[in-house]
C-alpha cells in the first residue's frame, strides 16, 4: 500500500485529485490510503513522517505550498513530493526541496499517470532491498521490489521477477532472513511471496501478479493477518 497525503484549500480541486488516485488504482482502494489537508499548517501540526506521497497545493491561504514544503524537508526528506498548481511559474520553485515535478491545475490524467508511476518507482527503490543472484560466473543485483515471489525447487532456488525466472543454489532461511523485513511472508515451507504483488487469496492459493502459487493450511491464516497489517487492515 501507498500512503498519500493530499493537500488542497479547494474541495473541488481535491475532489479531482482524489478520483485521479483512486483510477491509477483501478479503484482497487487496498492499494493505496489518501489523507486529505485543507491547508498546509494542519499537515505540518503534529507531523509524523507517514506519508509515502504528497501532492501539495502551492496557492494555498496562510502558508503557501512551496513554504510547507520547506519546512517539510527539515524533519522528512524521504516523502516524494508533487505540486499541483493553476499558474506555471511557480513550478520551479519546487525543486530546492527535491520535488519529482508538478501537475498543472486543471489536471491532466495523463500526466497524471507519469507523475504517479515515477512516485511509486521511487517508493518502491526505497522500501527495498538490493539482492545480489549468482548463476555461474555472473552476479545481478535484483531489487527486493522486482521478486513476486521465491520458492525451492531441486534443492535450488528460483526467483520469480519481473525479467524473468532466476534460478541460484542458496537457501530458503537465507533468502528469508533478507526479504521478510521487506515484505515477504512464506506461505509454505517451500516459497516466500511479496505481499506487494499479491492481488488475491483464492481458497488454497494466492494470486501473485497473475500467478497461482500454493499456500499451505497452516501458513494461511498468518498470511491473512500479514496482508491485512500491510494494507492498512
């Protein structure tokens, strides 16, 4: 899940941002959490650095937009941050506080959609991390972000990615002891998923980005919980 935080003065406005959020998403809402702000002081009242997302409003009464954001950086630089303006110019003020961009007012979906998947292509470097495969002679380095999921086969591993199947002799403990603090879960004593990838749970078996791979009895309740805990349940 992706937890966004939404701030806008103008209902009307947030209103729009918000149904733009909700179709990236296929309207699929355990995929993602919105919080709105109608102005920037109420973010910044109390901030607690939970938000994997922002977009931000630069006209804003009180403290303008480029102003929160400044004052964002001094407790959070992990936050990706997007501004939503009506008026062009006020764009590049945006990039001292490591801004991805902004959105012009009123939006567009597409452009929208660019400026979504760069934000979750860097939420997703962030959560993860870097594992290095060995086949033969050659060593890839495959973000955690990139595996759907792990399992042994023939005392081997493979590793289900989005380039492919890569298969390593090593363990399943210790592929475990490097992915469960990222997101992993096994479902049976011979595979571990990412519960990012994990689209639904189908009796005795889950959908993994479009893949059916077997969950053990004794491992689906735990799996259940896992899922709810990662999804905001």
């Amino acid at each position: 899940m992706i937890t966004i935080a939404l701030i806008d003065d103008d209902d009307a406005d947030a209103e729009v941002t918000a149904s733009m959020i909700d179709r990236y998403f296929d309207g699929d809402a355990s995929r993602y959490a919105v919080t709105r702000f109608a102005d920037g002081d109420s973010l910044l009242r109390d901030y607690k650095a939970s938000f994997d997302l922002m977009f931000l409003d630069v006209e804003m009464p009180g403290t303008d937009g480029v102003t929160v954001a400044r004052r964002l950086r001094v407790v959070d630089d992990q936050t990706v941050l997007v501004f939503t303006t009506k008026m062009a110019q006020y764009a590049v003020e945006g990039y001292d506080v490591d801004a991805i961009g902004y959105l012009l007012k009123p939006l567009n979906y597409y452009a929208f959609a660019i400026k979504m998947r760069k934000a979750e292509d860097i939420v997703a470097r962030r959560r993860s991390v870097t594992v290095p495969l060995t086949v033969g002679s050659e060593t890839v380095f495959v973000p955690s972000a990139d595996i759907r999921y792990v399992e042994v086969l023939d005392h081997a591993l493979l590793y289900h990615t989005g380039e492919g199947i890569r298969k390593v002799w090593a363990s399943l403990k210790d592929a475990a002891e490097t992915l469960e603090p990222v997101g992993f879960v096994p479902v049976s004593r011979y595979c571990l998923v990412n519960l990012e990838w994990v689209r639904a749970v189908h009796g005795d078996d889950v959908d993994v980005d479009g893949e059916r791979v077997r969950v053990s009895r004794s491992r689906r309740k735990s799996l259940m919980q896992a899922l709810a805990a990662y999804h905001g349940g």
